[in-house]
C-alpha cells in the first residue's frame, strides 16, 4: 500500500513560504539568523509552526541549524554553487531536450518569461526567472527527473541570488532565455539543450568563476 504523504498545516505552510519567498528574494541574506521568536511575532503565529517551517527549509537546504549558532540562512560559495550547478548541468539541458520532442507546450515558459521582461523588482524579476526554467524541464516526460530537479531548484534560486547582488545580470540572461525559447519552439530539441547548458554554465563562471575552474579541473580540462 503506498503511504500518502502527510499535509503541513496551513500556518506551517503560510510561514514556510514567506521565509522561503524572503531568501530567495534576498530579503534575507546568508548567515542571517531566523530567531524562532522574531519570526512568529511578525507572522502573528505561535513558535510551533516557525520551528516546523525552519526544518523544512533545513532539508531543503536553504537554512543551516546548528546547536550553537542555531538557524541561519545557508552561506553561499563557490562549492554550494559547483554542486548545484554541476546537476543543473547535467540533468536540465536533457530534460528541455526530451520535452521539445516530445512536442510539449511551452505557454508556461513563455509567459514566465514576459512575466521576467515586465518585472520592476529584484523579487518579481527572480520568481519569473525561476518559473521559466522549471517551465523548459517539466514537461519533459519523466516525473522523477523533474522532481530531481526541483529538489535543486531552491538552492539554484538562492545561489543567484546572491550573484544578482553582487553583479546584476539580468538583461544578458534575459536574452540568453530568449534564445532558447525560440529554439525550443521552433522544434530544434539538441539546439535549445546546448543553449541551455551553455547559459547555465556561463552563469557560474561570471558568477563564481572559483566553481567552474574547479569543475574544469575535475573534467580534466585545461
């Protein structure tokens, strides 16, 4: 018998979202502390549901707990961003490749892209961005390769982030999205994965190019 999952409280779920939309907007920045207390005083609910939020998010790897510093929002840097981006690298291009031939609609990227195009803030900018990718790899046919890249999604979004931050590149990402929507629209199924893997790689060099010399090294590249 397959077991259903257990749903998270309404309260669970209402503060989880707001301090996961908070870190991935840069609200709240890494090795910030999220003090149980604060937290249920500004979302006008007891610690419980804070406490159950904050353990989720621990798995999820957007928040750090430890016994001495307590819960801090997860440091980003240069390994955090190898690692995800490493299985960015290697399960997202196929995932948009299998979806183009598999014909499937891609309104939902799209829109999320004219969503990105229209935004006046970091925070509507970074949800859109994060929309559109996971709009190019859904349809993809497999459910455990989407989920797979979901888990990693967050921690993506939180790696730029912090990126934007420190050197915003939103318009030359916006037209390297743009690039592979056409592609993928226009039927070229390798055309838009290589333009995929080209702009995630591309991303973590300017970003973190202390990650992608490391990645190199591994491939045995020079």
């Amino acid at each position: 018998m397959t077991a259903v999952p257990t749903p998270i409280p309404s309260r669970t779920q209402f503060v989880l979202d707001a301090i996961k939309h908070r870190i991935l907007t840069g609200q709240l920045t890494p090795g910030q502390a999220l003090v149980e207390t604060e937290l249920a005083a500004q979302f006008g609910v007891s610690k419980t549901p804070v406490r159950e939020a904050l353990k989720t998010l621990a798995g999820t790897g957007l928040v750090v707990m430890s016994q001495y510093k307590g819960v801090t929002v997860r440091m980003v840097d240069a390994d955090m961003a190898r690692e995800v981006y490493d299985v960015r690298l290697l399960l997202e291009p196929e995932a948009l490749r299998r979806a183009v031939l598999r014909r499937s609609s891609l309104d939902d990227a799209r829109d999320a892209l004219t969503r990105a195009d229209a935004a006046t803030g970091t925070a509507e900018r970074s949800l859109a961005n994060r929309e559109f990718h996971r709009a190019l790899y859904l349809p993809c046919g497999n459910p455990l390769l989407g989920r797979m890249l979901d888990e990693v999604r967050d921690q993506a979004a939180l790696v730029s982030a912090v990126a934007w931050a420190a050197d915003p590149s939103w318009e030359r990402e916006a037209a390297e999205h743009r690039e592979i929507l056409r592609l993928a629209r226009a039927g070229d199924a390798d055309g838009a994965a290589s333009a995929l893997q080209a702009h995630i790689a591309s991303f973590v060099r300017r970003a973190f190019p202390q990650a992608a010399d490391e990645s190199r090294a591994e491939d045995g590249q020079e």
